[in-house]
C-alpha cells in the first residue's frame, strides 16, 4: 500500500514535471515570438528611415549643385568684369 502511494506520487510528480516543462517552453516560444516580431518592426523602420534619408541626402546633392552653379556663374562674371576693366585701362593707358 505505501510503495503504491509513492509510486503514484512519483508518477504524478513525474506528470506534473513534465507539463511544466512543455508549459515553460510554450512561454518561452511566446516570448521569443514577440522578440522577433518587434525586431522585424525595427528593422523595417530603419529601413524606412534609411529610404527617407537617402531622398534627403538626393535632395541636398540637387540643392548643392544648384549653388555651386549660381556661384561658378557669378565668378565667371566677376571674371568678365575684371577682364574688361583691365581691358579698358591698358586702352586709356595707351
């Protein structure tokens, strides 16, 4: 009689065990689900983030090469001026 209490015990020990085993790798399973889901969110939004700067950094390139036409434009007509004010001296000086 005793040695069927503790073998029912055991086994029940023993079932007891084991579901909580299962149990904790369902948790686990869940919680690594979560983890990689917010991973993926992140991951997606750098991605974003990284398609937004490049328009930026597009954008910038235009708007630098914009200014850099302006002011090639306005040397060369500094340029021009200084060109013909020399120009007109080494006429009057003659």
């Amino acid at each position: 009689m005793e040695n069927e209490i503790i073998g029912l015990i055991t086994i029940s020990m023993t079932v007891i065990g084991f579901i909580t085993v299962w149990i904790k790798i369902g948790i686990d399973r869940g919680r690594q689900g979560e983890v990689l889901n917010r991973i993926e969110r992140k991951s997606d939004k750098n991605e974003q983030d990284i398609a937004e700067l490049k328009g930026e950094t597009k954008n910038i390139q235009i708007n630098i090469a914009r200014h850099l036409g302006a002011v090639e434009a306005k040397i060369d007509f500094i340029r021009d001026t200084v060109t013909s004010l020399k120009g007109g001296r080494r006429a009057a000086e003659k």
